[in-house]
C-alpha cells in the first residue's frame, strides 16, 4: 500500500483547492483534496479506532493548522476560505509544505503568517511527528499525541475568545472560575453591568451570604500585545474598599512591569495570561468537549497467581 501522506503532507493540496478563494464546507474540501492528493481507495478506505476515516482526520489537522497561523480562515462552523497570507504562501512556496515552513514565515512581518503560539511552548509538541519517535515507547507516543492536539485545541481557543464580544468573554472567564470550584455551595456568579461595573466585570460569591467575594476583571487583547502595570493598578484602584484580592485574566500576556506589581502590592492578585486561560479551559472542560476517549490496557498480574 502507498503511504498516506501525513497531515502536513495535506497542507499544500488544501491550500491548492481553496486558492480559488470559494467558501467550502469540509466535506467538500474533503473529496477535493481525496481528488488532489490522487489517494487510492484503500487509502481513503481506512480508518481510526474512532471509525472516522484517517485521511478526513489528517485534513481535518492541516485544516486547523492553516486556520491557526492565518493561511485560512473561518467564516462560518466547518466552511474556510483561503486568506491572501495562504495565497502568499502558495506563491513563494514551491512543494510539500511543513509546520517548520509556517515557522520560519512568521518570523517575516509581510508574509501575514501567524505564528502558532500554543505549539511553540514545550520542545516536545514543538517539533513534527518524525523518524525519532521510533526510540518512544507506546506511552510516549500516546501522550506526545495528547499535548498536540491540546496545543492544536488551545491555540483555537484563543482565536474564538478574540473572535467573540467582550461581553462574551467575561462570561466564559466566569463560568471558568466556577468550573474551577470557585462559588461553592450556595454560591452566586456574576458578570457585570457593562456601564458602571467599576473596572469589575464579575463577581463570585463563595457562600450563600456572599461573606467572601472573588472579584474578576476579564480584558480580551490582541495575541501580541501586553497588559501593563496601569491596567493592574486602576484594577486594584477599583478593588479599593471591597475586597484585598482579585483575578485579572487576559487572552494577551502580561509585561514584566505588571508582573513586578502584582508580586509587591499587598493585595493578593492572581495573573492568569493566554497561554495559562486556555490550559485551565482545557483542564477543567470549559469551551471544549471530548471527542474520543482510548482505553490503555496492562496484564492483571492478580490473575496469573
């Protein structure tokens, strides 16, 4: 049988049916890419434990990876279009395309190439799945499998809090929180007035009295910017007779002049940036869904005495 590609091996046919600049749904996009790649039919015959086909699921992947550094875009659930970054790509890249190409196109300001934030964070999930993960044992490659698709995940979640209203924002860091644990039993949680709140976009009462008080200040900012010390401080200028401590969450990431604030005043504030919101979204089942679960088995020493 010839091999598959892999789906970075997908990127380039993707791109290739949408550079005609139409809006496809994936299934569409699918059978062009089956027709592109030219895959044969036990190819597209085979399948995922999950029963999903493994040529829908590898496009599916190269899908989101161009949606994440901008090469696509989403205009609406499960329909993308080609962004002129894609277009730029497809005419100054000649060939397979891979996820070190993207990385070295992020690093030119004009080419419109996002870097893919979440994928950068740990050496593991940094690199491709290659030829060196043959010295991994079963386990590993499970969990390497994990953090990818948790960095793939995460690096959507980003662009779909920045894609939604602010109002929406506090919310979701709210639910978050209560998710978290935080409102205990016969708590309240709350978002606001969006005239008036003080600097506070939500509040959580601990207890059914409201006797301890978790105040929030949610600020949905670009990827790439920073929240700076006069954020935190008119934060805790708002804090001022209410409470000695409060959450400050951003979808951006905090300066190092912030951080030095938090760490002196004493007030006790907690940072949570980006890359740490999305993780605890993750974590604790806000925003996301499981898609498939896999059952890792062992021999039951027990049974063989």
């Amino acid at each position: 049988m010839d091999s598959m590609p892999n789906w970075e091996g997908f990127m380039a046919p993707v791109l290739d049916v949408l550079s005609d600049g139409v809006v496809r749904g994936r299934s569409d996009i699918n059978a062009a890419v089956v027709a592109r790649a030219a895959l044969t039919e036990v190819q597209t015959s085979e399948v995922l434990g999950s029963g999903q086909p493994k040529y829908a699921n590898r496009i599916g992947w190269a899908l989101s990876f161009l949606t994440n550094v901008g090469a696509l875009t989403r205009p609406s659930r499960g329909h993308y279009t080609i962004t002129d970054a894609g277009r730029n790509v497809l005419t100054t890249h000649v060939g397979d395309l891979r996820e070190r190409d993207f990385k070295m196109m992020a690093a030119d300001p004009n080419s419109g190439i996002t870097e893919y934030i979440a994928s950068t964070k740990t050496e593991s999930t940094a690199s491709s799945v290659g030829p060196d993960q043959v010295d991994l044992d079963p386990t590993e490659q499970v969990e390497q499998g994990i953090a990818r698709i948790d960095d793939a995940v995460a690096s959507e979640l980003l662009a779909r809090l920045l894609g939604n209203s602010p109002t929406f924002f506090e919310h979701a860091v709210v639910k978050l929180l209560v998710a978290m644990g935080y409102g205990g039993a016969g708590g309240a949680a709350n978002v606001t007035k969006q005239s008036g709140d003080g600097g506070i976009d939500g509040v959580i009462d601990q207890d059914a009295l409201g006797l301890s008080r978790v105040y929030i200040q949610a600020k949905r900012y670009a990827l790439d910017s920073s929240v700076g010390r006069p954020d935190l401080q008119a934060f805790v200028g708002a804090l001022s007779g209410k409470a000695d401590s409060g959450v400050f969450i951003t979808t951006a990431r905090f300066s190092v002049g912030a951080e030095a604030y938090a760490r002196e005043i004493p007030a006790r504030l907690i940072l949570i940036d980006g890359s740490r919101l999305v993780r605890l979204m993750i974590r604790y089942g806000v925003g996301i869904q499981v898609k498939d679960t896999y059952r890792v088995v062992e021999i039951d020493e027990d049974f063989f005495e």
